[in-house]
C-alpha cells in the first residue's frame, strides 16, 4: 500500500507541449468542458473512472474545480450530465447533483437523439 497518490495532471497548468502530447494520447483533453476553470472532458471521465470514483456532479467539481467560474456551472453542467450519463451507463434522469434525491432532472422535456444531445 502506497499512502502517496499521485496527482492527476490539472490541464489549466501543464505547458501548451505537455497539453499536445496529454491531447495527443487522449483526444478527450482536447474538449474543454468548463470554460472559466479550464476543465477538459479528459479530467471529467479520469475522475469518473478513477480507483475511488467520480460519480456526481459535486464529486467532480470538488476534484477538478469545474463549475466554480464566473458561469457558476451554467455553461458545464449539461455538458457533465451527458458525461456522467455516458459514462455511468445511466439516464441522464438518474445524474445527480450531490446525493439521492438530487437529481438534476425530474422528467423529459423533449425526445434526446440516441447519441446524445451533439448529434
């Protein structure tokens, strides 16, 4: 057991060489997701997926700072909950903010293409 994590890269700080070559592995870092905080799609699905993961929208946001702008989330929050549905596996009715009962959604208001909310 290793008590020392090692941190995972923060985008908004790496050199435009190291953004290439993170982009260059993952296309996913390319995407920013949270314009304020310059938070990539990349960061949002390595949280959603590491060893303890990500599996609220305030569980990203304490760990990648998303949503915490000048928009306050206005901007990301539709983009994450497509995210986390996608990930998860899950409806994008059942993403919650914080905890059970939090759900962003309560009922559909118009027919989602079966790729998502980009097609």
């Amino acid at each position: 057991w290793n008590p020392i994590r090692k941190s995972r890269p923060d985008f908004s700080e790496l050199s435009l060489e190291e953004q290439g070559r993170l982009i260059e592995k993952n296309p996913l870092y390319g995407r920013i997701v949270c314009r304020c905080e310059t938070v990539t799609e990349g960061e949002i699905v390595t949280e959603i997926h590491a060893p303890i993961p990500a599996r609220t929208y305030d569980a990203i946001k304490r760990r990648t700072w998303l949503g915490t702008g000048r928009c306050q989330g206005s901007f990301d929050t539709p983009r994450v909950i497509e995210i986390l549905s996608r990930e998860l596996g899950i409806s994008p009715m059942d993403v919650i903010k914080e905890s059970k009962g939090s759900n962003f959604l309560t009922r559909p208001t118009k027919e989602v293409p079966k790729g998502g909310l980009n097609d």
